[in-house]
C-alpha cells in the first residue's frame, strides 16, 4: 500500500461510544450540528496525528505502554475489593445497634415499623386462610413424597415460622410442594428396596415397619443436605447460577411433572392398589392392566371431591366404607431428628438428588418471591431469601420435615388474602401447631381419594400450556426447549427428564457463546451511520470496503466461528465488488465497539487475519476497540505490527479513508479524500453505490425505516 498518511480522528466520539454509529448529517433541521460530529477546522487540527489521537482519546491519562496482564488483572481485583469494602465500611459506620441485629434476625427489620392498625388484621386473615390450605395439601405431598402425611404438617409448621423470621418475601407460602414432593418420591424410592410395595406410609404393615423406617431417615438426610446446598449458594452469594436455566426449560419440567403426579393419584380415585411408577406410559399401563379392580364407591366420591374444589362447593355425601385412609397421625409437636442425619451411606447418590431438589425449589420459590415483590411494589433480597430457605429448611431437617419451598397456590392464596408482611407466615405456622396438637384424630380418618382430589386439582395449575402456546407464537426455539423438557419429563421420569432440561438449557448457553451474531454494515443514505444491511435493505456499500461488526467477545470458543463468518462475508464482498466495477476487496473494517473483551485467542486471531489478508493485498481496519480490547492488543504487539494509524474511533473515518485511498491508487488525489460528515453515499469510483452484486439477494426481516438497532 506504500506509506500511508496519517489519519485524522475525531475526538468528540469517544471509545465506548455507538463508534460513529450515531451521526446526525450536518444541517439538520431538528437537532442542528451535534458535538460529536467534525467541523473542518477540528479535521485540520486532528490531521496527521495518527494513532497517538487514537491512543490520546481512548487513554486520556497517556498510558503509553499498557500494563502487563497479571498487573490489570491483579489491579481489578484489588479495585473490586476495595470498592466492595468501602461500601461496607461506608454502610457500616451509618448501622445503628438495631440495624446490627437486624442482620442477624432480618425480621426486626419490618417489625420496627409495623402497622398494627393497616396490616394486622390482613395479615391474620391471610395467615390463618393459608393454614387451613396446607393442613390437608401438607398432608397430601407428604403421602406423593412417601413419607407419612403427618411429616407434611412438620413442614408447614417450623420451617414456615423460621423463613418467617429469616426470609425477604412477604407473600412467599412456605411448606411442602408437589414437584418437590415428586423428585423426593422417586429419588428415595429407587435407594430403598421394598419400598415401592407401601401404599400407606403412614400406616405400614408389620414387615414394611423397617423399611419406611429407613426412607424416612433416608428423606430426613435429604432434607439436610438441601438444607446445607441452600445455605452455602446464599452465603457464597452463587445464586446467580440459577439464571442460566431459561423460563421454558422450567415450565416445560414442571408441566410434565404436573401430569406424572396427578396420575399417580388417580389409583386412590379408581380404589385399587398399583405399584408406583415414574413416567406417563408406564402409570397408564398399570391403570389399565387393573381396571378389573375398580370400585365405584371410591371413584364416586373421589369425582365430587373434585368438583367441589374446583367449583368451590361442599357436597355433604359420603361413603364410609372405603379402602384407603390416612391412618395414625401421632398427635404433638414434631420428634428431634438431629442424629439422623448421619451417617449417609449412599452420599453420592444422595448428593446428586439434593442438588436436583435444591435446584428445582430454589427457581421455583425465588420466581414467586419475584413476582409477589414487583406486584406489591417492594425489593427482594436474593441472598437473604436463599439463605432463609436454607435455615428453614435446615430447621425441618432438625424436626422431622422433609424438604420444603414456596408454593405458587398457597402464595397466591396468601397474597389475595390481603398478606402485608411476614407475620402472616408465622400465623400460618401457629395454626399448623395448633392441629398438630389438638386435631390430628380428625384428619386421622381422611380418605385417600379426597386427598388425591387435592393434589390433582392443585398440580392443575402446574400444566401451563397457555406458556407453550406463547413461546410457539414468540420464540419458535423457546417453544422447541419446553416441549422437550415436557416429553422428557413424560416418558422418561421427573429426574432424568430435569436432566435433559438443565443439559439443554446450558447446551443453548454454550450456542449462543459459540456462534454470536455478526453483520455486514452499510452506510445509511445522507447520515453517517452504519447499520445491518439485513435489516436496511436501502444501506450502501463500498465497492472494495467490507465492513463488519462482531457482536459480542472474541475468546476461544467462537474464533473458528467469526474466521468462518468473515471468510463467507469476503467471498460475497467479492462478488459485490466484481459486480459494481471494482476487482477485489482491498479493505476490511471490522467495528468492533460491541466487543467487551477479548482473551489471547482472540488476539491470535486477528493477528492471523492480518497476515491472511496482507498475503492477499488486503488491509486490516480497527473500528472503536475499547480500552481493555486495546490493552490486550497492545500487550500482545498486534497493534505495532497493524500500525496505530490502522485504529479509527468511528466507522465513517474508516470508510472514508479507505475511499481516499482506493481513490488515491487510481490517481483522483494524492490523499485520503475530505472526511466531511454532511456527505451522503456518493456515486461513481470510490464511493457508495446501490447493492446488485451478491449482497444486493438479501431480504430483511424488519420492514425498511424500523429503528431497531442490529
């Protein structure tokens, strides 16, 4: 190319900025001359400085020589820590000494300002509503989870009163819940032979008196170790985590789940025992191998429990011969089970299991907890919220109770029964207490099919099939991703099927990092931006000018794919430049104002695309890199090998200087060619031309003049 002459820069467009991708053109009627854009004076100035103007508007404290990689990075953690610890510090000297106790029992916090006039009388009435919900739907997961129904009623009492204490929500309904329920039932199940053969954990036979001994050890263990994941993914501030599960890998889950359950309590509707199955194909098949052993009394009163709570009426029949009933429920406070925790013998496998519950209950409760705060116009504290669920749950583990979360219906319940503060939990939890200890041989003779009724009318509300319809009409790949976690769930089981969802969701996580979006940019007729020409079919180009944005950080995992996409963009340049009178393309500009970072196969990857191109008569162009892209640039000597004058901060300089060039090659000037920015797309050598070469084939998606950016 021979010596090229030094680039003049604007330094109104900062890096960091839309890198020239926002100009106005010169005269406009509506804003006038912005200060981003150049004058003639300010070019004059600005010319010859080459790629120390850069240099002077991307580091204004004149860092010349960047510092080595393990000293920034070192810098930023020393910054961070700093930065975190003066907060604190700052935070700390305006904490009174209630403000201290308040972080240890956060619930002082909305106790020194209670209404007792405004919310008293709500949170009671929620309180007390929500209590006479989870007494019988306690005791029906409990029976789903396999441990006995009065297990259900430990959950709703102590590990609602100590989130109560610990926990942010104030809405959040505590207790045992059915998906919970589920995973727990089929994850102990397979560790405990023999127990698949107990159809009423509460009252088991002699010979299975031992071995409903041992699940339920084996569900209190369980319980611990959710407890112990829950406490540390608070603490350690992980709960981050959480995010990369999307919304449709978890609904997906949950509907599938939904079905599974309610048809594992339609056996206790048809009145005949079968063995316990997993999956939709395997529990229609038992249903109907024993059909021979229905009983219409038990179906008959098992439909009108149906209907009465779903149409929210009382039907007064009932049939008292039936063949399944709850049982024993030992009346009193719950047992201390604190020596059951250890040992465990199975730990790997208990572990695996914990980790699924955690997981599924921490979404599901921490989903609920969000909506209810964004809908009573308050601010959820993430960590606090996990780590209360920990405590309560680690307080269940302690008093027989087995796992527990929020639930969607008895937060729905206690949210539209005026709940204003946590206070209504602890109210729930003393009502639980109260039947617990005075009214356990009531629920003694409660029939099974009436608590099948209430689990299957409420995993109804689980199936969400409205959302399928909503991701199928939205996001078609959102769609596909719900509908795989439902089958899989389906016909494969609630914990491998949760398997393939999690693997699914972060296989798309690992597609999106892999393969990101790049663009073909074209100017915008009489401005100065530069836009997806996909989306602006109108946008021109310039023959021999390929101009490209890489739409996220360049690292190791989509080098081959950003190679692979800019060598498809050269070909059809190629052609485009063919097809209007130019022979090759003699430039690539690559805008890279999107990309936050980049790591040392990033770097290797532009320097290959350097000696690429120059091997073919091809110049390199940098648009707007941003300070710590520049850094590992620099450390890795890319940018003296590139030469600095090859670093523009807008795409229009860089056009406009690869046009002076080409125009100087073909001898219409000495230089590059006036950087004016009122200048529209200009016709004939060197300039802008309408597309009808190969990029001229494609179509847009957006109809032409829509301001959304691509």
């Amino acid at each position: 190319m021979g010596d090229m002459p030094r680039l003049p820069y604007f330094s109104a467009s900062p890096p960091g900025s839309d890198g020239g991708n926002s100009g106005i053109p010169t005269g406009s009627p509506r804003i006038g001359r912005p200060g981003g854009v150049s004058t003639p004076r300010s070019r004059a100035n600005a010319a010859g400085k080459g790629g120390a103007e850069y240099w002077r508007l991307a580091f204004p404290k004149n860092d010349a020589t960047p510092m080595p990689s393990y000293v920034e990075e070192i810098q930023d953690v020393r910054q961070m820590v700093t930065r975190q610890f003066k907060a604190n510090q700052a935070a700390a000297s305006k904490r009174t000494l209630f403000d201290w106790l308040a972080v240890v029992l956060p619930c002082l916090t909305w106790l020194k300002t209670y209404d007792l006039k405004k919310n008293l009388m709500w949170d009671l009435l929620a309180g007390i509503t929500v209590g006479f919900m989870v007494v019988p739907q306690g005791m029906s997961y409990a029976t789903l989870a396999g441990v006995p129904a009065v297990y259900g009623l430990y959950g709703a009492f102590l590990p609602v009163l100590i989130y109560s204490i610990f926990g942010s929500s104030r809405q959040l309904g505590v207790g045992p819940v059915a998906v919970t329920s589920l995973l727990i039932g089929s994850g102990i199940q397979a560790m405990v032979p023999g127990s698949e053969g107990i159809d009423n954990p509460s009252d088991p036979t002699k010979a299975q008196v031992p071995i409903q001994a041992l699940y339920n050890n084996k569900v209190i263990q369980l319980a611990f170790l959710v407890a112990c994941l829950y406490t540390g993914v608070g603490v350690l501030r992980f709960g981050f985590l959480i995010h990369f599960l999307s919304h449709s890998v978890i609904t997906g889950f949950t509907s599938g789940a939904a079905i599974i359950i309610a048809l594992s309590q339609v056996k206790y509707i048809l009145g005949y025992s079968v063995p316990r199955a997993d999956t939709l194909h395997e529990s229609l098949h038992i249903l109907i191998k024993d059909i021979h052993k229905f009983k219409w009394q038990e179906f008959t009163m098992g439909m009108c429990m149906i209907v009465w709570l779903v149409a929210l009426r009382m039907l007064s029949k009932r049939n008292k011969k039936l063949s399944f009933i709850v049982g024993k429920i030992p009346a009193g406070l719950p047992p201390v089970t604190i020596k059951q925790w250890a040992p465990i013998p199975d730990i790997s496998r208990m572990m695996g299991l914990a980790i699924v519950v955690m997981v599924v209950d921490l979404l599901e409760s921490t989903s609920i907890a969000r909506a209810l705060a964004r809908k009573n116009g308050y601010q959820l504290a993430y960590n606090q919220e996990i780590v209360g669920l920990g405590l309560a749950n680690l307080a269940g583990a302690m008093f027989s109770a087995y796992t527990t979360t929020g639930s969607f219906s008895r937060s729905a319940v206690n949210n539209a029964s005026g709940a204003k503060t946590q206070l209504a939990g602890f109210v729930t939890s003393i009502v639980v207490m109260l039947v617990l200890l005075f009214l356990t041989p009531v629920f003694a003779k409660l029939p099974y099919n009436t608590i099948a009724a209430i689990i299957i009318v409420g995993v109804t509300q689980l199936v969400e099939f409205r959302m399928a319809v909503y991701l199928f009409k939205t996001h078609l790949r959102d769609f596909v991703v719900w509908f795989t976690a439902f089958i899989c769930t389906l016909f494969l089981g609630a914990e491998l099927g949760l398997g393939i969802s999690i693997g699914l969701a972060l296989l798309i996580v690992i597609l999106e990092s892999a393969f990101p979006h790049t663009a073909v940019l074209g100017q915008i007729e009489r401005t100065t931006v530069y836009r997806n020409i996909d989306q602006y079919p109108s946008a021109d180009l310039t023959p021999g000018v390929l101009v490209v944005r890489l739409d996220a950080p360049v690292y190791f995992a989509n080098c081959q794919w950003m190679r692979h996409k800019l060598e498809e963009y050269e070909e059809e340049a190629k052609a485009y430049a063919a097809a209007n009178g130019g022979g090759k393309v003699e430039f690539v500009v690559l805008e890279l104002s999107p990309v936050s970072h980049m790591d040392a196969m990033g770097a290797a990857l532009l320097e290959e695309l350097r000696i690429t191109y120059k091997s073919r008569g091809i110049q390199l162009v940098l648009s707007n890199p941003g300070p710590r892209v520049l850094r590992i640039l620099d450390r890795s000597g890319f940018t003296e090998r590139l030469g600095r004058e090859w670093l523009f901060v807008r795409v229009h300089d860089a056009v406009t200087y690869c046009r002076g060039q080409t125009t100087a090659a073909l001898g219409g000037g000495g230089g590059a060619a006036p950087l004016d920015d009122s200048e529209g797309p200009r016709d004939g050598a060197g300039g802008s031309t309408k597309r009808t070469g190969h990029f001229g084939s494609r179509t847009s998606l957006v109809p032409e003049g829509s301001l959304t950016s691509a």
